[in-house]
C-alpha cells in the first residue's frame, strides 16, 4: 500500500463547483469526503505544515505561527535557515516526531515536492530530506535533497520566474516533477505533493475574483492530470490518494494596526525585544505579544487597553504557576491546543467583522497587514479559516461521506498504521477509523460540545469545540458584548476548564 497526498493550498471546501472544479468533484463522488474536516490553530501555512508532517497541533510541534519569537528574536518561518536557529533549543526545531522520520526510522522512503515558501516545504517533509529522501522543492532544486534522480531531473527543466504570482507555472512544475520522478524510479510509500495555489490567489483577488477563480480552476487541472494516473494505474497499484487543503480562507473586511493602537495608548512595543522596547508583538489574523521578563502587570495594562476596541476577539494567555491563565478574562492556550514553551504570553484572534461591512461578505474579518480589503485571509478561528478539504480515495478506503469530526494531523496517524508502522507518543491525531475498509465502525458517533467561555463585565468570549473519541476539535469562535447585571455571577475561573 502506498499513498499520494496532495495539498492544494487554501482550498475552502465549499468551493468545490462541477464546473470550475470537476476533478476534486468527481474524486468527491467516487472517494471518502471528510465533511467536518478541520485546520490546526493558528490556520496558517507554517503551522499546518507542522500539523500535518507531525500529527499534532503547536502545543506539540512548537511551530506557534508564520512569525514567531524565540529567544527575544523574530523568526520568519517562511525562511529555512530562521527556523534552524531553532535547532539549539530545547527539543530542536519541532519539538515532536514526524511522519518523514518514522518511515526512515523503518527504511521506509517518502518524496516530497512542493511550491510552497521553503519554510513550509522543510517542515511538511520534516526528517525525510534529512534522511536523503528525495525532495524536491521548486523554487531551488538543488536546496533540499542530493538524491540522484532529482539531480538528472532538475537541468531538464528550465528555471521558474521567482515570486509568480498567480503561480500558475509554479504548481505545473510540481506536476511534472512528480511524473518525471516516476518515469525513472519506483513510487515510494509516501508521496507528498504542495500545490501553493489557490492560496496565493487568494491573498490577491479574494475568493470570488475571476482570476481566482481561473486559477482555481487551473489548480483543479493540475491535481486533475495525477487523478487520471491514478485512475488508470496508481489504484490497481494499492495506491491511496488523498487531496486535502491545509486551511480555509475568510476575506478581509476592515484593517487595523494593533501595533500602532498600543504605540498610541504609550507602550513600548516592537517587533523584537530590543532595548527600548518592552513588548513584542507579531500580527496578521492572530496577534501575539511577548513582554519582556513575562511582566504580568504589563499585560494586563495591554490587555485593557486592547479589549475594548471592537476588533478585539478571544485572547488566550498562557498558564502561570497556579494553574490559572496569566491574564485575567482570557482563556488558556491550552483550550486551542497552543500552549508551547514557545507560545506568546498573551495571543488573541482579531474579531469578524459581523453583519457585513462592506457589500456582502458575510464571512468578513478583522486583519492587521499588507493584504488589501476584499482579499483572503487566514489564521484565525472562524468556521471559513479552520474548515479545509479531504478527500480520500483508494481500496483501503469507504466511499461516501463522513460526518465525524476529523483534522489535519489525524492524516498522519491514519497512514502511518494503514502502513503497519508505529505512532510516535507526541502525535495528537488519532486514526480516522470510520474511514477505512478493514476496521469495524458501530455506527455510533458520540460527538460531545467541549465548547469553552469566559466572560468579563463587558464581554463573553467562546471557542466552539468538539470531543470525538478522546479528542479535541476546533469549531470557531465567537465574543459577545454584554452588560452583566450586577448580580450575575461570572463564569468560572479558567484554570478549571479541560483544555
């Protein structure tokens, strides 16, 4: 048994269309579709990478977000060479196991071959290229891998425009990478193909643009010529194929500056912990703020003075000794599985935007950056950000669709036992039994609400979640203003939710 997953980069299931998709849709048919499948928190490229080549969320893996800090500086995880500097601190780089290293472990191979940033692309075939397995990422043949049949591959074809942008040639070359390799070597247990649009598309036109959708419908093809080699010869070959998207989109609506909101309310704040900043803060969707010695009364005053403003969604804190969440009126990491040695001391989502604001984007958001208005987004915990697409199809497979809860890094276990090999400790996923031919499946799906709140004077803040078999599952998120009568009673202390 072997398996080809390709990822198609911030592909929202709903957007599947007969006409602009016809390939997704007609393995949709024939295949397993997951209908309540979900991202990792945060939803954004670096950390599903992570998710998926470990099977577990950040509190795992410890890649907390695109931009992170470590050790007092910023760490882009688009670049390799930032992310290794991580490599001297407690636990490396990831802090779990991966899927790429279990199959070396056991003389298993995987190929990996991707267009996405080369941060992705290391840490989706995390200890695989290590090993010398073949990984080919195309935007530098020669960075990953010195395996010989990616050596005579690479000089046939020319080199790519740099930052194309729609990546229409970009996600081709994957494609044809991944047929030239099987012209001259065996299929491996594991493929792992990372087509970086419609993401990219999106982040330019929104989701409803013709271009995006012209792309969409291009990305389709694409995954379209693997799906008719799989028709025709991978599935007589035990061949398992699954297409899955990372994350959702939602469209940005209104933008901000927290950055800029905390400079005016008189705090020292930057992007690094230098000198004269006693703050730092990364934000996109999810603004994340580390203080300087982990100030407590510091956060506080920031927490605040940021509360109030109407973009403000749900905060998270991480736990202090007690137990408690450092910050009073936030929720701990722990409930979005994001508590990490790595992890900020105060994290919160930028709101939705709510009845829409401009037109009729009813799924429009707050954002803090150089994406415009009207574009797509991600990161947070809206139901269009954490929903993504999978579709599994092959012998080892049911056909039809499932309506458990599942997520990103339940991939990684379903194939690592479809192949017979051991799930490390670290790995949060679990295996999608109902799912699969062989296993047995009541038919009973005890989905419990493991829904959490806190709520203050001014507002109540929900993270919806799922408990199915022992696990968590992300469902979005929600802040209601209130005015509490005074004789109401508050919610009780956070550091008593199960997280």
């Amino acid at each position: 048994m072997k398996f080809v997953i390709v990822v198609l980069d911030g592909l929202r299931p709903d957007q599947l269309d007969e006409a602009v998709t016809p390939n997704l849709a007609e393995l949709s048919k024939i295949g397993l579709r997951l209908a309540r499948h979900t991202s990792s928190f945060p939803s954004e490229t670096r950390v599903s990478s992570a998710a998926l080549s470990t099977g577990g969320h950040s509190s795992a893996h410890g890649i907390i977000g695109n931009r992170f800090l470590a050790n007092g500086r910023s760490i882009d995880g688009s670049s390799l060479s930032a992310l290794l500097t991580l490599g001297s601190e407690r636990g490396g780089v990831l802090t779990a196991a991966t899927i790429g290293e279990v199959l070396a472990a056991h003389g298993r191979a995987m190929l990996s071959i991707g267009s996405q940033s080369q941060g992705s692309f290391g840490l989706s075939s995390w200890g695989s290229w290590q090993a010398g397995a073949p990984a080919f990422w195309v935007h530098d043949p020669s960075k990953f891998s010195n395996n010989a049949a990616l050596r005579r591959i690479a000089p046939t074809f020319p080199m790519l425009t740099p930052d194309e942008a729609p990546a229409r040639a970009t996600i081709e070359r994957v494609v044809d990478l991944f047929f030239s390799f099987l012209k001259e070597e065996a299929l491996p247990e594991v493929s792992l193909l990372w087509l970086s649009e419609p993401d990219i598309t999106y982040h330019m036109f929104g989701l409803q643009h013709p271009t995006a959708r012209e792309v969409l419908h291009e990305v389709d093809r694409q995954f379209g010529r693997i799906f008719a080699w799989w028709s025709e010869k991978g599935e007589q070959e035990e061949v398992q194929l699954i297409a899955a998207s990372d994350h959702g989109h939602a469209i940005i609506g209104e933008k901000i500056s927290v950055l800029d909101h905390l400079q005016r309310s008189g705090f020292k704040v930057g992007a690094e912990l230098t000198p004269d900043v006693d703050a730092a803060i990364t934000a996109q969707r999810v603004v994340n703020i580390w203080a300087r010695d982990r100030d407590d009364h510091l956060l506080t005053e920031m927490y605040h003075s940021l509360s109030e403003e109407p973009w403000f969604g749900v905060a998270f804190s991480r736990k202090a000794s007690d137990g408690a969440p450092l910050i009073a009126d936030t929720l701990p990491l722990s409930a979005v599985m994001a508590e990490h040695h790595r992890s900020a001391d105060l994290s919160f989502v930028l709101a939705d935007c709510g009845p829409p604001v401009r037109d009729a984007w009813s799924d429009g958001v707050y954002y803090d950056g150089a994406y415009p208005i009207g574009a797509g987004m991600h990161g947070g915990l809206s139901a269009h950000e954490l929903s993504s697409l999978c579709i599994l199809a092959g012998s080892a497979f049911r056909s039809g669709v499932v309506d458990t809860p599942t997520s990103i890094v339940d991939l990684a276990p379903t194939i690592l036992s479809s192949l017979g090999l051991p799930l490390p400790s670290t790995m949060h996923g679990r295996v999608i039994e109902e799912t699969l031919q062989h296993r047995g499946d009541s038919g009973q799906y005890n989905v419990e609400d493991a829904s959490v709140s806190i709520a203050s004077s001014r507002r109540r803040a929900t993270v919806f979640r799922e408990r199915y078999r022992q696990r968590l599952y992300l469902k979005g998120a929600a802040v209601t203003r209130l005015v509490r009568p005074k004789h109401d009673r508050p919610d009780a202390n956070p550091a008593q939710l199960k997280a």
